[in-house]
C-alpha cells in the first residue's frame, strides 16, 4: 500500500483484509511502498506521518509482525537496484499501455518519469521475494500482467530464477468505488474526502458520508452493478463489512427503499473500522513500530540480497 494519503475502506476490503487471512496460510512478506508514493510530489513530514500511520493500521488490521515480514520498501535497497535492472528490462510500449499511468498523468502538465515507470520497480518488490501469490484489488491486475510477462522475459534470456506469479483478488470487494461517482475507484489521493471512507474517519463522519453517498432515484435495493452501479457499491461494501452475503441484504430490504439500507451499512461500516482504529490508537501511543520495522527490515533484506545477487550474477555483473 502506498503512503500517499489515508488509507480507504477500498484498500481495507480489496488488499488489507486478505493479507491479515494469508499471513497464516502463507509466509507473507508485506511493505509500505514508500518510494511508489514519490512518484508523485509528496511533502516529506506528510509522507513520514502516512507511512508511520499506513504501517499501524497493517498491524491493527491484524497483521502479526511475529507471523508475517513488515517492512518499509525504501529501507531495503535491493528494490531500488532490481527496480532499476527491471526497467532496462521493460518495453515502452507495455508501460504506455497501463491505464493506472493513463488515468494518474490524465490533463496534467509535468508527469515525473518515475510515475511512467514505476510498474517496473513494482515488478521487483514481488520478484525479490520470490512470490507466488500477490493479493491485490482489480487495479492492480495489469501490473501483475506486467510481472508476470518480466519474470517469464528473464528466465528465458539467463535461465531459470523466477517463480511466475500469481494475482489474488477477492470475488467481491476487489474494486470498491467512490461514494460520488460510481464510475471511479475509491482512492485515498481523491481530491475529495467526501468520495471515501478513510480507515480512521470518526464513526460520526462515517454515517455522514454514507447517508450522502450518491444513489439512483429509484428505491430498489437490488445487486445491478450495469444498471444500479452506485447501490451495488453499497452492497458490496455491506456484503464485506458483514456476515451477509448480497442476497441476504437485497431480501432483507425488499421493498424498504434505500433510508433504512443505508443506515444499517453505515453502521455495519464502523463495526468493522472501530475496533481497527481503537487498536491504531493504541499502537501509535506505544511507538512500538520502530522495532517492528527494523525487525522487518533486517528478514526482508536477508531474503531479497540473496535473489538480488544471483540476478547481478546471471546478467554478468
Ligand atoms: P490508492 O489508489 O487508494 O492510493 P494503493 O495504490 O496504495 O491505493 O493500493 C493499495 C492496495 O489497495 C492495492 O492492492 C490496490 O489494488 C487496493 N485498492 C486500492 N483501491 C481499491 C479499491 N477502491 N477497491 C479495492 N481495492 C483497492
Ligand atoms: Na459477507
């Protein structure tokens, strides 16, 4: 997750949530892409703040820094070296292909040349590790394409060192949508707050947003994502803050109209974040992250030297 700004329910229900379930299945390497976020101009006492705050909603999420690998990606170089071998690797064309640049440099004067290839130094943060499973929302399918396609180039011009990853994205909840226009992802660098739910907005602010979030002039609570794109936002979010699935939540309100919907999902929503942000709250008090972090830092880098070296070495450096 990038430090760019608050962290939304969007990354909570399409990544964050699935790292905390594949920490205890898998061994899971999870970093704040810290140098991801300076594509992008950041100022440097909102960009600690952001990467101190994103590290302690992963662990008050539930990410256990005794199970999985917490780190921050700026403090272990090798991401910084194999991004670089990994751009030299990569065609234009399959950069100026990525929607995600299309969409970020959109109507903008100056574009940073590292917003354009940064998918490149994204493909290394996965390739270090070895990865087999990335968990990541819809957004990022293309990237993983993109990982994919390199760790396949460079096996095949110096021999077999990459495992070929796969993406893991949720069946629902993979692509959570702005509250003021369903045609948008949810995004924590959205100009507007009022587009999303950030994980640490008041409870208050939650219900507010969700009683404002844009609906259709109908009144059906119904799943139609072609035709009732915002309402089917809403349940999906519903769906994913709660034991209940999509059908459950279109036959409890049928026939009730959108009042009575939106006020049990907004309280839904601060069920889910509330006991998140009380042990956020807490975490941040303890200053307990700085030990997280170095302990982080020093597996990650262990584990991502030795890929890094036999890389260099099959290149001929
Ligand atoms: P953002 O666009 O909010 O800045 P990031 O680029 O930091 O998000 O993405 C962090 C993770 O959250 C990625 O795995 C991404 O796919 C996922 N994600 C981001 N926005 C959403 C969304 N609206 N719905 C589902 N998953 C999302
Ligand atoms: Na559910």
């Amino acid at each position: 997750m990038q430090p760019s700004g608050q962290p939304t329910l969007g990354n909570y229900i399409g990544a964050l949530k699935n790292y905390v379930k594949l920490q205890h299945t898998h061994d899971c390497y999870f970093m704040v892409v810290d140098m991801h976020a300076v594509t992008v101009p950041q100022d440097p006492a909102a960009l600690k703040e952001q990467t101190e705050s994103v590290t302690a909603l992963y662990l008050a999420a539930g990410l256990d820094p005794n199970v999985a690998t917490v780190f921050l990606q700026s403090t272990v170089h090798a991401h910084a070296e194999l991004g670089w071998l990994m751009t030299t690797l990569t065609y234009m064309g399959e950069l100026e292909r990525m929607t995600q640049f299309k969409d970020k440099s959109a109507g903008k004067d100056s574009v940073g040349a590292g917003l354009f290839t940064y998918p490149s130094l994204m493909v290394a943060d996965i390739l270090l590790y070895n990865a087999d499973l990335v968990p990541v929302g819809d957004d990022q399918k293309q990237h993983l394409e993109l990982t994919r396609d390199l760790a396949q180039r460079f096996n095949t011009r110096f021999g077999e060192t990459f495992t070929i990853p796969e993406p893991y994205i949720p069946k629902v909840g993979a692509r959570i949508m702005s509250l003021d226009d369903a045609s948008k992802k949810m995004s924590k660098s959205s100009p507007n707050a009022g587009s999303y739910i950030a994980m640490l907005d008041a409870p208050d602010v939650i219900r507010k947003k969700i009683s404002r979030a844009v609906t259709d002039s109908g009144r059906e609570v119904k799943f139609d994502p072609q035709q009732k794109p915002e309402v089917s936002n809403l349940i999906s979010i519903y769906a994913e803050c709660s034991d209940k699935t999509i059908a459950d939540i279109e036959a409890q309100y049928e026939g009730q109209g959108y009042g009575p919907f939106k006020k049990d999902l907004a309280e839904a929503v601060v069920a889910t974040l509330e006991p998140i942000q009380i042990r956020y709250n807490e975490i941040r008090k303890s200053g307990e992250l700085y030990e997280v972090l170095k302990q982080g830092k020093e597996r990650a880098a262990a584990q991502a030297e030795v890929m890094l070296k036999q890389v260099k070495e099959k290149m001929g450096f």
